[in-house]
C-alpha cells in the first residue's frame, strides 16, 4: 500500500477537498463500496444518515424496490414519529423522536469526470461548529461510503487500538 499524504487507496481511505456543497467520491472508494452501487449516467437519489454528528452514511433512498432491513427500521420510526397523537405523546425520547433529522434527503451527481455527493445545508449545520470544513474523509464501511469530518475521524482514532482488539 503507498500513501501519499491524500489516499490510502488499499484501505478505501481518502481525504477530499469539501467544494462549497460537494464532496467528489474518489474512484478507489466508490469501487471498494457496495451501497450505494454508483451506476450509469443519471442522478443518484440517496440519503445522509447521521450515525453521528460529523459521521455520514450514503444510504439509498429509492430503488423501486420495497426497503428492507435497518433502513426499513428507521423509515418506520419516522413514520412513527409523524404520527398525530395527543399532547404528551412522544415527548419522552428526544434521540429517538428526533429520527427523521438524521436522514437526509441528497443527490450523488453522475461522473463527470466523477461521482459527487451534493451535500445539503441540513447537513451541514448539523456539523458540531469546531470540525474543519475544507475538506472530509471519505471512506467505505461495512461496504457503504462514509463521509466523516476530520475531527470527528481524530477523535474515533484516540483510543489505543490496543482497546479495540479482542
């Protein structure tokens, strides 16, 4: 593996200029990812979820085909969460009443002369206001492109890694 300061491309690891509201999925890491599937010519209709502030999973929103699994989950709850209800009802919970600001609706941009994920302003600004904002980590985790801001990257790398293996 060669490193030269912006890419560890063996690792899926790439550190991108943040460009007003894109961000440019370098090659290495779209082909290393297997959600979203970045494919043909046409815009990508996708969401942010927020794992954490300043931490991004590119999810597919609409595939024509029914959403199963964890992103089904968290549809659900959203859906919940809208539900009327009486004055008191879900005011218990605030993380999880709080679910649909942690999917945000973006668009990835198709190559030209690469994928670009179109980051909204609701993302953004749910950036803690310390983190630097020129540019972003880019990297792919259990198979789906991450966006992680850098200090939110330094503060998940401090711990020994001598704690994180078994």
């Amino acid at each position: 593996m060669v490193i030269d300061g912006n890419s560890a491309e063996a690792s899926g690891l790439a550190r991108v200029k943040f460009e007003r509201e894109r961000i440019r999925l370098p090659i290495h890491v779209v082909e290393s990812a297997n959600h979203p599937r970045l494919v043909g010519k046409d815009p990508i209709k996708c969401g942010l979820l927020v794992l954490t502030p300043g931490r991004f999973r590119l999810v597919m929103l609409s595939t024509g085909s029914p959403t199963t699994g964890d992103l089904s989950r968290i549809l659900h709850e959203i859906e919940e969460a809208e539900t009327p209800g009486d004055v008191l009802d879900r005011t218990d919970n605030n993380a999880r009443d709080g679910i649909g600001a942690r999917l945000i609706p973006c668009t990835i941009s198709p190559p030209s002369p690469g994928w670009r994920v179109n980051f909204p302003q609701a993302a953004k600004d749910l950036i803690p206001e310390k983190e630097e904002r020129s540019f972003v980590f880019v990297l792919v985790v259990a198979g789906f492109i991450e966006i992680w801001f850098p200090d939110t990257l330094r503060r998940a790398s401090s711990a020994p890694i001598s704690e994180l293996l078994p």
